[in-house]
C-alpha cells in the first residue's frame, strides 16, 4: 500500500507522449498519426488520378501505378481511417460509460505504437526497392516472389505488425465496456457510439486472426518456400482469397459501425431530440456484426465455387441492407419534428446518410452474382467501395471530430472554414465518385494504368479528377483549420452542444482522472436525464477519494522497436537481426510481467472540480 | 509474507479479488476466443490441403500412431496438473502451485521433445514444410501450436521464478490462473489435431 | 457421462470444491482419447463411420476440457461462453467452406 503513495511523475514534451498510457493522449497520438497517414494515402490518390486525368497520360509509369493503387488503399484502410477510428474509441468510449481509463492502458499504448510501426515498416518500402504492388488484397499467385517484388515482403510484414496491435485493441475495448460501465449503466443505457465500438471491437477480435493466418502462410510461401499458394506443389490460391475475405468483410463493418455511432449521436444532439428507436438500432448494430462473417464470397463471385455457393453468399449479403436500413430510417425519423442546426459537424452527418445510402444501393447491385459478374473488377466497384468509405466513414470520422475536437482538445474548430472545408470536399467527393459508376458501366477495368482516347471514358475520367482537387483543397482546409483552433486562445466549454451523453458532464478536456466521482447512472442519455431534472451535473456514484491511476512506460514503445527491427530482418532474410528484435520485445514482456506497476494516487485534495459536484 | 503455506489474509478466488484481476480473465477469454479462429483457420487449411502431397510421403506413411498417442497423453496428463494446481491456487497454496507447476512443465518439455523428434524424423523421410503444400500446412499447423506449447512452458517457468520473491498475492494470483487456462487451451487444441491430422491422416482418403 | 457435461451446461455453478469432477473429466478424455485412436488403429469400426466417429469424440473431449477444467460452466463465465462459442461458430462455416468450395 505505501508502495504506491507517489504522485503523478512529472514527465513533460516528448517523453510524456512516448511513455503515455492515458486513453486521452492515445487517441491524440492515433490521430495524429493516422492523419499523416491519410495525407500520405491522398497523395498516392492524387497521383492515381493525375495519371488517369486524360488517355495515354505518362504522369507514372505502370510499376509505379501498381505501387501507388496498392499503397493508397493499404495506407487509407490499415493506416489512415482504422487509427482516426481508433482515435474517437480512445477519446470518447471512456467516457460515454463513466471510467477513468480503458481496462488495459498499457496495451493500449502498445495498440498505437504497434500500429505506428508496422505503418512505417510498410511505408519504407517506398524507399527501400519498390513498395508492395500485388494490390492492397494481395492475391497470390501475383504475390508470390515469382511475380512480384520485394515490395510484398513489406506489406506481409508490415500488416501483421499493425495487425496485431488493432486486434489487442479490441480486446482491450471490449473488456472495458463489459466490465467497467458506470453504476447504473446497462447494456441499454449505453450510448450508441459505445455500442457500436463494442461490436466493432467483436468484429476486431474475431476478424483479425483470419488476417494474421493469411499473411503468415504467404510469408512462408515468399519466404520459406511454402506451397500454400502454390499450384505446382499442390496449393491453393483460393485460400487466400477465402482467408482474406473472411477477414475483409467484417473489416469494412469494423470501418462503418463507428461511424454509423457518430451519426446516431451527432443527429440527436443537433436534432435536440433523443435518438428514435435506441433498441432497434442495438439490435440493427448486433445483427450486422453477426451478418458481417456470413458474406465474404460475395468478393470472390466470379472465382468459380458455384450456383449454390454464390446463391447463399448473395441472399446473405443482401439481407444485411435490412438492418442497415432501420438505421437509416431511425436517424431520418429522430430528424424529423426536432429542432435541427448544422453546426460542421452536421452538415457530415446529414450529408453522411443519402451518400452512403447511395453507396449500400450499389452494394445491394453488387450482391445479385450474375450481375456481378459485369461488374466485377470494374470502376463500378471501385465507386461502390469509395462512396461506402469516403462518403460513409470518412464523413463520418469528420463529423465526429468536429463534435469531439472541444472534449479532445479543449477548443472549437472554427465553424466558418468548416463549412468551406466541408462543401469543397463534399462536392469534391461526388464530382470524383459518381462519375465512376458509368465509367465502370461502360467497361472500364480497375487497376489500369491508362486507358484509350475515344471509348467515352476521357469525360468521365477527367471531371473524376477534377473533383479529386476539390477533396485536395477541402482536406487542406481542414489542416488549416486545426492550425487556427490551435492558435486560437478560446477555450471551450464543458458542454459546448447541449449534449446528452456522459462525456459532456466533465471539464472539456478533461482532467486527468476523467471523473472527480464516478458518475450513478439513471437511464438512457444519462446527462440529458439529470439536466431536465435541473441538476447541474451528475450524481456521484462515490465519495471523494484518492485516485489510483496507472504508471506510464517506456515499455510499448521498445516492444513495438523490437518487432519492427525483427520485421526487417525478415524483410532481408537476416535471421541475427530477427532474433534480436524478438528478444527486445520478448525482454519487454518478462520485464513488464515481473516488475509489478504500483501507479500513483492523485490525492483528494488535488483534484480539482471538488466541491462543483457534491 | 508467508508464501509457504495457506495464506488467510488473501481473499477466496483471490485471481477475481480485484478488477485487475477479472479484466484480465475477460481479457484472455476473449483472446482465447480470437485464438479459436487462428487455430480454426489454420486447421481448415490443412484440411483443404492434405492430399496435396506432391509426389512426397502422405500422412498414412508418415505418422506413427504409438508416438502421437505418448505425446498426447503427456500433454492430457500435464493438463490435469495445471488443473491441479489451479485447485492449489484456490486453496491459496503456493508450495503446492510450484509443485504442481513444475510437473506440468516437465511433461510438457516431454511432449515438445517428442515432437522436435518426430518433425526431425519426418525431415529425414522428405516431407519438409517446402515439400509440398502439405507438409507446409502440416508444419505451419502443428508447429504453431508447438510453438504455444514452448511459449506457455517459458510463461509458466518465469511465473514459477517470480512468485520465490513476490509470493502469492492478489497481483500474482490471475497470472497463475491465466497461464492455466492457456495451458488448458492449447491441450484443446491438441485434441483436435491429433484427431484431425493425426487419426484421419492415418485414415487417409478425402474429407467430405 | 454425457449428462454429466449436461448438467454442467444447465445449472451455472457458482463454485466448485475439490478436484473430484476434474479428475472424472481427466478420467473422460483419457477414454474418449483411447477410443478414438483404437478406432483408427484397429477396424473395430465400419470405415465411412470412423471419421464423423472421432470428430464427434474430439468435440465431446474438448466440451469436457472447456466446461469442467476452464469453469466454463460457471457463473460469471458468461461472456467467456460467447467469446469461445463465437470463435467456434466463424470456425464452423470457415470449414465448411473450406471442405465444399476451395477445390472445384
């Protein structure tokens, strides 16, 4: 007991950052990080529709083309929306139910730093002889040594390091909304971002393995001389495809159900009403994730498993639209005879539902397999995928960030170059995609580097990148506006929208150790409840006492080096340099293990809203 | 501290005394769960590829059902003795935990000798995780879950030379219970490889 | 032995004293184990039979494993049932997929 009477180390500028175990500090660094990673993907799309701007263009060439689809849709997935994802679940999931940090902080940390290098790892390749160009799903035989570079080893290696760190994350999320909810706070109570990061986080869990088995068989292919995928030996390249859909459909749920949380709370907070139909959307939420592992042939139609195969997978697929659909109607209906405003953030969320409606139609389109089999490997495809990421999730991660930016970082982002930062995007983004759909109707293959004059693909071609300058401009506009906002000397209030969740009851942002008091929960909208009770603030659930937190470490960040030092090893057939980086990491975990973390009190009387709540 | 007999001043079930304590045992269920689908997708592999044995030695050729059988029943018997020392835990008996715990590491050192044995045998005979795409769904299948084995053996001893200092506490008390479940986990495992790549290997013919 | 594990799965036990029901569980596996080798190793069993036999075995041993040696059938477990009940259930269609639709 007396071990751990210390106070808070004092640890300050980078080191603070490297050593950080605090959720709130995570998700900065997510974003952080998965914002550089977005602008690094955006210029790979930049330099995609450059070259597809007009016929016969020679902005790249076509290795480099292949490098670039490749690595724009890795990064963007993997490095880019995932983390932004990850981001709000860190800033925001915490505090929606009431605790003080996640339930694991220090493999939290170790979930960003994991993420962060396995991001750099494959991003060196650029570098380092050619970045992986077998695209972003990397079928064999394509990607195996005979045909492809050294820039695949990076992708292999550099996925499983990340890969890794998303699927502790889920872990890690999933255990604190189990067992760490406030007192009074059901499953039922629980606002619908946290309840979409919960089934995200199943998602995660059970997803990710598939991955990890898939990029550790083509790593033994490329690298051992394994014959999973090799058909001389007796291997089998569907495997891949299987292995890697079972994971790559629930992945992209794992990407929509977040967003589809933001916008159930963004919509009612702006509505001034609470959402319509809380259970329904529970149960909509639930289904899709169990829907989500029972349809991934549908990307693998035209490989030949068969009617019956096809028939099953395609019925699934479609039945997912049912949910989906009650959400969408559940957000037109709490809209409807609220008292709406569009702050930045509404203006996504609002514009979020008929774009991805749009996008989920053309999916339903894609679901029908003899249909398919005209689209497959088209631009219809790829206009489908992008309206259900950039104008589903990517709206929505912007409306999130919007809402959330004054708890994360104890200001409002300026309301003026919001509104142009979303309209040049906005229009940006349809002048890009919508095109795309009759480009792919009239024929025109993905994954082309160039394309013919005269086959009416030139008009098409050229307005979609055109739009690609607006998203270019409406994205700069953003930065532009997180540089202003941080400049800027306005503080924020606790409470700056009237919310009705519990992440709005504390300072923004908030101290430390989140809640003076753990928070009683009444019911559902747990602050809405209390403030049309006239009270000022929460109910605590507890006195007043010292609070325990956990000790930051140096400890993520080494175990991270060490897989990336292993991971080139592997990259240059190094086995001296494996085994040292495993012995970092390995090093790492006995120490951690064996070296207990006392963590410190913040005494009662530090804390500093004493006496605001009673 | 007295660490050499029962402790009464630690609580009963004292690995879920703390929400350190059940936070970690939700966490490692669940990992346990994302595991299951690791395993799962190696083993539906395997089974996809096992006749793919390119010219090579098939499973019928290869396995020996009297040296699978050894090697189960040494990691089914060290499973009961984590069982064992779980029932040590609960009676918040560290000398017996320790007791317990070296005799499951020392059956499964048993069961990996065993199995370093067989793999080399088998290397011998031309069936190589570059043979064919069998041998190297073969390998990656059971070696990974050898590879498990050899990490919990590693897991358990360090918890073993920790707990000599630290005894039995609330803190040390999930660890323990933890490595257990793990333990037990890689002997489910276990069983169905031996009845999947073991017994129908010896069967031979398709699957379904 | 089946309504043993039966049990088991019906009434969430809260707590469980001594190693008797472990040691019956240890006890099963053994069995089950020697049955399933003796049935490949000797054609005690018709052979279309054989294979759905020692799949059905491993199942029922691992059941017994998880339930009564990981407490897989207590209170508080409940989450821990879903967790793995999951895993199982993805696993299931992986294989089934993987049996009917990897080879044309």
């Amino acid at each position: 007991m007396s071990a751990h009477a210390s106070h808070a180390p004092k640890r300050s500028g980078l080191w603070d950052w490297l050593t950080t175990v605090d959720h709130k500090k995570i998700a900065i660094l997510y974003l952080i990080a998965g914002g550089l990673f977005f602008l690094v993907g955006g210029f790979e799309a930049l330099l995609i529709r450059l070259q597809l701007m007009y016929p016969e263009a020679s902005v790249v060439g076509a290795k480099t083309f292949n490098e670039l689809i490749t690595m724009h849709g890795t990064t963007m997935i993997f490095l880019a929306v995932m983390p932004v994802i990850f981001a709000l679940m860190n800033a925001v999931v915490p505090l929606q139910i009431g605790a003080r940090d996640v339930a694991f902080p220090f493999v939290n940390a170790l979930s960003f730093w994991l993420f962060f290098f396995g991001g750099v790892l494959m991003n060196t390749s650029w570098f380092l002889g050619g970045a992986p160009d077998a695209g972003w799903t990397s079928y064999p035989t394509l990607a195996l040594n005979q045909y492809s570079g050294h820039g695949v080893d990076f992708y292999v290696l550099g996925l499983q390091i990340a890969g890794l760190g998303t699927l502790i994350g889920g872990i890690n999320f999933l255990v604190t909304i189990i067992n760490m909810r406030a007192p009074g706070m059901t499953f039922m109570r629980m606002p619908m971002f946290t309840w979409s990061s919960f089934v995200t986080s199943g998602l995660i869990l059970f997803a990710f393995p598939a991955i990890t088995v898939g990029l550790v068989l083509l790593m033994f292919d490329r690298l051992f001389g394994g014959n999973f995928f090799n058909p001389d030996a007796g291997g089998n390249v569907v495997i891949w495809e299987h292995l890697f859909w079972i994971f790559g459909h629930p992945e992209v749920y794992i990407l929509i159900l977040p967003a589809f949380g933001v916008i159930s709370e963004v919509v009612s907070t702006f509505s001034k009403k609470r959402l319509f139909g809380y259970s329904s959307m529970v149960f909509a939420t639930a289904l899709i994730g169990f829907l989500a592992f029972m349809v991934w042939a549908h990307h693998m139609f035209t490989t030949g498993l068969g009617a019956i195969a096809n028939t099953l997978f395609g019925l699934a697929t479609m039945l997912i639209a049912v949910p989906t659909g009650i959400k969408i109607f559940n957000w037109l209906l709490t809209m409807w005879g609220g008292q709406i405003t569009f702050p930045t953030a509404n203006l996504w969320a609002v514009s979020f539902i008929p774009t991805f409606t749009i996008g989920g139609m053309t999916g339903v389109m894609l679901a029908i397999p003899p249909a398919n089999y005209q689209y497959h490997d088209s631009y219809f495809v790829v206009a489908h995928f992008h309206y259900v990421i950039v104008g589903g999730l990517v709206f929505g991660l912007f409306a999130g960030l919007y809402y959330w930016w004054p708890k994360m970082f104890g200001k409002m982002l300026n309301e003026t170059l919001g509104k142009w930062n979303f309209w040049t995007f906005f229009i940006g983004f349809h002048l890009t995609f919508f095109p795309q759909h009759f480009l792919g109707l009239m024929g025109m293959p993905r994954r082309v580097f160039t394309y013919l004059k005269d086959q009416n693909l030139d008009v098409g071609n050229f307005i979609s990148t055109i739009g690609v300058f607006g998203m270019t401009i409406g994205t700069i506009l953003f930065l532009v506006n997180v540089a202003v906002t941080a400049k800027s000397s306005k503080r924020a209030p606790a409470d700056p929208w009237d919310g009705r969740s519990l992440e709005w009851s504390i300072p923004s942002p908030p101290p430390e150790y989140n809640f003076a008091q753990t928070p009683l929960v009444r019911g559902l909208d747990a602050f809405w409840i209390e403030k049309m009770a006239g009270n000022k603030g929460m109910t605590p659930a507890e006195p007043l006492g010292d609070i325990h937190m956990p000790s930051p470490s140096f400890l993520p960040f080494l175990m991270s080096v060490g897989l990336f030092i292993a991971g080139y090893g592997f990259l240059y057939h190094n086995y001296v340099v494996v085994v040292i980086g495993l012995i970092v990491t390995f090093a790492c975990m006995i120490a951690r293990s064996v070296k207990d973390d006392p963590g410190y009190h913040i005494h009662e009387d530090e804390i500093e809203d004493k006496g605001v709540k009673a | 501290m007295a660490t050499h007999h029962a402790n009464a001043v630690l609580p009963d079930e004292p690995e879920k005394a703390t929400l350190e304590g059940k936070n970690k045992i939700l966490g490692f269920w669940l990992f346990l769960g994302g595991e299951t689908v690791l395993f799962g997708s190696l083993f539906a592999t395997f089974i996809a590829l096992r006749d793919q044995v390119n010219g090579g030695p098939t499973g019928q050729e290869l396995f020996e059902l009297p040296l699978v059988a050894s090697a189960t029943l040494l990691l089914l018997t060290s499973s009961m003795t984590a069982v064992m020392a779980t029932q040590a835990l609960h009676k918040k008996n560290l000398k017996q935990i320790q007791v317990w715990l070296t005799i499951t590491v020392l059956l499964g050192l048993g069961f990996l000798g065993l199995e370093i044995y067989e793999f080399t045998h088998y290397v011998h005979e031309g069936h190589k995780i570059s043979s064919s795409a069998f041998g190297s769904a073969f390998y990656t299948l059971v070696g990974f879950h050898g590879g498990h084995v050899a990490f919990g053996i590693l897991w358990i001893i360090l918890l073993q030379v920790s707990a000599t200092k630290k005894g039995l506490t609330v803190v040390t008390a999930p660890k323990f219970y933890l490595a257990s479940l793990y333990w037990h986990f890689i002997d489910v495992v276990w069983v169905f490889i031996f009845t999947v790549v073991y017994l129908m290997g010896m069967i031979g013919g398709k699957v379904g | 032995m089946g309504a043993h594990a039966e049990e088991g799965v019906r009434k969430p036990k809260v707590k469980h004293d001594g190693p008797k029901r472990h040691v019956v569980a240890f006890i099963g596996s053994l069995v089950l184990t020697a049955l399933a080798f003796v049935a490949v190793a000797y054609d005690v069993i018709p052979s279309g039979f054989t294979v759905p036999f020692i799949i059905v075995l491993a199942f029922v041993q691992a059941l017994f494993q998880l339930f009564v040696w990981m407490h897989m059938d207590q209170k508080g477990h409940e989450f821990a049932r879903i967790s793995i009940f999951a895993g199982l259930f993805v696993i299931l269609m992986v294989v089934i997929v993987f049996v009917l639709w990897v080879w044309i």
